[in-house]
C-alpha cells in the first residue's frame, strides 16, 4: 500500500479514486446513519474496516440481524445512505476503527487548504 502511496502522490494529484468495498464500510462506520437505517440505537460495528466477510455482505447480514429491508443494489442503497439516512463521511472519519475514512476526510481538507492559497 505505502508503495502505491508513494507513486501516485504528487502536487499534480486532482482526483480522488474510491472503491466500493471502502465505501461500504464507511457506511457501517456511520453508526448514525446505519442506526436510521435499522431503526435502532444499539447498532455500533467495532471493525468496520475488518468484516470477517466483504463489508456488502455483512450490510446484509445486519440488515437480516435488525429485521430492516435488506440493502438491494448496491447503487440505490448508496443513494438511500446519503439521502434518507444521512451518510456523513466525517461521521465514518471519527470512528476508531475506520482509518481509511479519516484518510480521504484529511486528504480533501488538505486539498482544498491548498485551493485557497
């Protein structure tokens, strides 16, 4: 990973890729939003980053555990997570078990610290 790091990482850098696995972590890191989802107060993952199984089949596995609606295509759930549910990268950002989260939050705040210079 740090190899990769260093390759790609440079002044000239303008865009910021994702991939889905991330994303759907950060979506159990956003215990707010995943608590709208499930409609319960209790629902923390420890780990999202580290799911014994890929992070959408354990969106799954928790929908069927809470008794909700499971999440469906993997495209209109992300809609759903933003715009009904609330999703907040910075909510993922401060999870102790989400570093990845707080990576990109920082990576952008850094960037746009640079814009305005």
């Amino acid at each position: 990973m740090q190899r990769v790091r260093e390759r790609i990482e440079h002044e000239r850098v303008t865009a910021i890729f994702v991939a889905a696995k991330a994303l759907e972590a950060w979506f159990l890191a956003d215990t707010a939003a995943m608590s709208i989802w499930l409609e319960t107060a209790e629902f923390f993952e420890a780990q999202p980053e580290l799911t014994p199984l890929k992070p959408w089949d354990r969106l799954k596995d928790v929908a069927q555990l809470h008794g909700a609606r499971g999440p469906g295509n993997k495209t209109a759930f992300a809609k759903r997570m933003v715009n009904h549910y609330g999703f907040d990268i910075r909510n993922a950002a401060a999870h102790p078990g989400c570093a990845s989260a707080k990576e990109l939050v920082d990576a952008v705040q850094s960037m746009l610290a640079g814009a305005t210079r």
